[in-house]
C-alpha cells in the first residue's frame, strides 16, 4: 500500500480544494443516479444488471441541470462515470468527474471559475486563450461571427484529408485534435468560440453570432482538462442543432422539458472536469492510471 500512498493523498488534496473553492462559492454537492434509463444509442453507455435494465453514466450532465432552481442555483457533483470504450493512458473504464451548474452564470465568469478551479493544482502554468473561431477566419478566410459554417465543412475536411462525407462534427472533433490542441504542449490554453455543430450542441449561439458558441475546453500539455458552456436559451434551436448532431436524446429531451415547464431556469451554465487527469497533470504525467480507484478490485 505505500506505493498507492502518493497518489491516493494527490487525489485527496485535488478533491477538498475544489470542494473548498465551491462551497466559497456557493454551491450546493447533490447526487444524481450513476445508472440511467437511457441507452443513447450504440456505443454511448455501458449496461448495467439493474431491475428493468440500466446504463451506466458516461456524464454527470443533465440529470445535475434539472437540480438548478430558485432554492438551488448553484450545484455540483463529484462522482463516478464510465466510458464502453477500451481503456488507456488517458482513459478508463470508471474514472471521476466534478460536474457544476448554475443559473444565471455568465461565459467570462465560467472561464474564470474554471482557471481557480484547477490554477491551484497547476502552479506552473499560465493560463493563455485561442479563439477557433480567430483561428478559422485566418486559415481558412471564413468570418463564423456573420457566415454560417457549410463552407467550412468541406475545406476542414480537405485540410485533414477526410472523407467528403464524414460528418462536420468527426472533422471538427479531428481537425481541432491535430491542428491546435498538439500545440499545447508545455502550455494551459483555454480553447474558445467553437464552430456550431460540434460537440456540444446545447452550447448557447454568442450574441450577435452566426455559429459561434460559447464553449471552451481547457487544454494543458495536450491533455483536456475542462469544458464548459452556457446553455442555449432558445430551445427550439438547441432541439435543432442537437439533431443535426445525432445528440439529441431522451435525457435532453427530459432537461428541456424541465425548463419549459418552469422548474429549471433557461439560462444556465455548467463545466465538466476531469479528476484523475487533473492529478495527473498536476504531478507532470501523462497516465491517469496511478490516481484511479484504489486498491483495484
């Protein structure tokens, strides 16, 4: 057990400085259910042999937004998730995730949380910030402040050599991957104003925007950290881009009806954060496996 002491205290010491820094803060630790109803299709969650059968979680997501009301406008978990995929350095079948919401929390002010968040684990890192969409208007000459990104699709894919018909999502997903997120390295740089038609579909349109989203990602020494959006408000568009997406699913559909019904303020806002990678990088590895569930049964 001495070799497990280092990392397990690591672990220790990441989670009650978050913890900490949240209940400074305002918020409120809830817990929503690690087994799901929803499958979300092929691939998406792992089952679980529960009565009438379940899925494991692979986000803590909406089940935590549809928490957020008047008497509680502030929440968070830190629990366990679970991806179907196969395993690796920077993966694991279960592994901790700190989810937050809250109302009426602006995009700059989520940007901050999230560098106070994980600044303390990461004293030798300087924050920085990359604008995709800065980044797409220089390469590629299209303005996605006032141009939709149809034009954009097939010029990314040439970019990275896909397949023409490869989905924007896939080539977005890639092209960001390969082209800045490999420049990361020995850096912390905060990736902001995504294209629409992502990853993140409920991500709400920046005002005044064609298809720029107010999404980021926190990438530190080409590992993700952080993500973090402000929820669409317009739920008509958010039904129509998460289709677009094939994101578009049962739980979703539960957390807009929440919202409609007036139980969940619209203007909501919520980050994602990656535990064990956040220890990692914070004792300057690149494997998450030492700060996993210990002893390993």
């Amino acid at each position: 057990m001495a070799a497990l002491s280092g990392p397990i205290r690591t672990k220790a010491h990441v989670l009650r400085g978050l913890r900490t820094l949240l209940h400074d803060e305002g918020f409120t630790e809830v817990v929503t259910p690690v087994a799901r109803r929803a499958d979300l299709g092929p691939g998406r969650r792992a089952p679980a042999g529960l009565l009438e059968g379940r899925y494991l979680r692979a986000m803590i997501g909406p089940a935590l937004r549809v928490n957020v009301s008047t008497g509680l406008p502030r929440v968070y978990e830190i629990g366990p998730c679970f991806r179907p995929e196969p395993p690796d350095a920077l993966h694991a079948a279960e592994f901790t995730m700190l989810d937050l919401y809250a109302a009426e929390f602006g995009f700059e002010g989520l940007i901050d949380l999230a560098w106070r968040l994980v600044g303390p684990h990461l004293p030798s890192y300087a924050p920085e910030r990359l604008s995709i969409a800065d980044h797409v208007h220089t390469e590629f000459g299209i303005d996605l402040r006032t141009e939709p990104v149809c034009e954009l699709h097939p010029r990314m894919a040439a970019r990275i050599g896909a397949d023409a018909d490869e989905s924007f999502r896939d080539v977005l997903g890639r092209y960001i991957a390969r082209e800045l997120e490999a420049g990361t390295v020995g850096r912390a740089v905060f990736l902001t104003d995504y294209p629409a038609g992502g990853d993140e579909p409920c991500a709400r349109l920046a005002p005044g925007t064609s298809a720029v989203l107010e999404r980021f990602e926190l990438i530190v020494d080409g590992i993700e950290l952080v993500h973090g959006y402000t929820d669409e408000t317009d739920l008509h568009a958010f039904t129509e881009r998460a289709k677009a997406a094939g994101l578009y699913d049962d739980e979703q559909r539960l957390a807009q009806e929440a919202v409609e019904s007036g139980a969940v303020p619209a203007d909501t806002a919520g980050l994602g954060i990656g535990i064990e990678r956040l220890c990692a990088v914070s004792a300057g590895l690149r494997d998450i496996t030492p700060f996993l569930q210990s002893p390993q049964f």
